[in-house]
C-alpha cells in the first residue's frame, strides 16, 4: 500500500503506528471464526475472550449480528 511494485520485496519496517490497529482487526476475524464453535459447546470462557478481542477491533465494522437459537447450550442468562 503506497510502495511501488520494485520496492515490494524490501523488509518492512519493524514498528508502524497501524500495526496495532491491524493485528487487533486480524485477531477479531479468527476470533469471530471460532465463536460459533465455542457457543455450540457450551465455551463461556472463551465467548468471553472473544468478547474482549471484538471489543478492541477499531476497524470500520458498523454491526454484528448473532443467531443462539438452536444453540441449547445457550441461554438468555449467557447473553
């Protein structure tokens, strides 16, 4: 993203002020891949965990939406 073609193979840089932003916006992606998994089993430990990773996800996500209907190790008292 903004290097021309020729400088793409370079090292990139060590720090860079997005880096946290980004690894936050990749962590939530793996994170809501694995929320369905955890909700059919009954994971409160680690709905919770998600929880918090989607919480610092800063990217431009306007909603998430989350069906537990035919999830029955999941109540209304989870939620």
């Amino acid at each position: 993203a903004g290097k021309p073609v020729d400088r793409l193979d370079e090292e990139p840089p060590e720090d860079h002020p997005r880096y946290g932003e980004i690894n936050a916006g990749l962590r939530s992606i793996f994170a809501l891949a694995a929320l369905p998994s955890c909700a059919q089993q009954g994971l409160m430990e680690e709905l919770c965990k998600i929880g918090e990773v989607l919480k610092k996800d800063v990217t431009e996500r306007d909603a998430l939406n989350f069906m537990f209907a035919d999830m029955a190790k999941i109540s209304d008292e989870h939620l």
